[in-house]
C-alpha cells in the first residue's frame, strides 16, 4: 500500500493553486498544476503546471484549488474536466472519462 503523502490541504495527484510565493516566483502566482513529488526533507514541493512546465517551490505555498468548476457545472471557459498528470490514479481518470462520455 503506497501512503500518498498531505502537503497542507493537498494530496499527491491533486489539482493545486500555487499562491503567497516569495518575490523570485512571482511569476507562477495563481498558477494551476498537479501535486507530483516532495523533495527528501519536504522542504520543496513539486508541481507539474497545467502550462506544461514544473514548479519546486515551498509546502506553505501548495493549497488544493478550490473554485475551479468544469464544463457545464459552473465553470470558466478554459474549465477541464479532469487534470491528466503524472499522478492521476487510473481508476479516477476511468471513472471520470466513463462520467463524460455519458453526460
């Protein structure tokens, strides 16, 4: 049995909002991204970006996105069904595209 390992409010495979960053990571502020490793120490977390890239940045800085609805459920216009990573368990992303296709 693999333990998924809790950063704040966020498990691995989770989708996560990275925010409160320090000044040099300014840039990835608001940015969505799957939960995807924890350096040795926990002293960095990493985010795989929905934009294609990756982040190490602070656990404080890791929360579970909240608010991002999908399609047809109150979403945005760049909303998503699911978050497809290196992470994603596959009896979720089953589960998920089987709800899709019959929606």
């Amino acid at each position: 049995v693999e333990i998924s390992p809790v950063v704040g409010d966020a498990r691995f495979g989770c989708l996560v909002r990275l925010e409160a960053l320090p000044e040099a990571d300014r840039a990835l502020e608001g940015k969505l991204g799957q939960f995807v490793s924890v350096e040795e120490g926990g002293t960095r977390i990493g985010v795989a970006l929905l934009d294609g890239g990756t982040a190490f940045v602070a656990p404080k800085s890791v929360r579970a996105a909240s608010g991002v609805g999908k399609p047809g459920e109150g979403g945005a216009a760049d909303s998503f069904d699911i978050v497809l990573g290196p992470r994603t368990p596959d009896a979720f992303l089953a589960e998920e595209l089987a709800a899709c296709l019959f929606e």
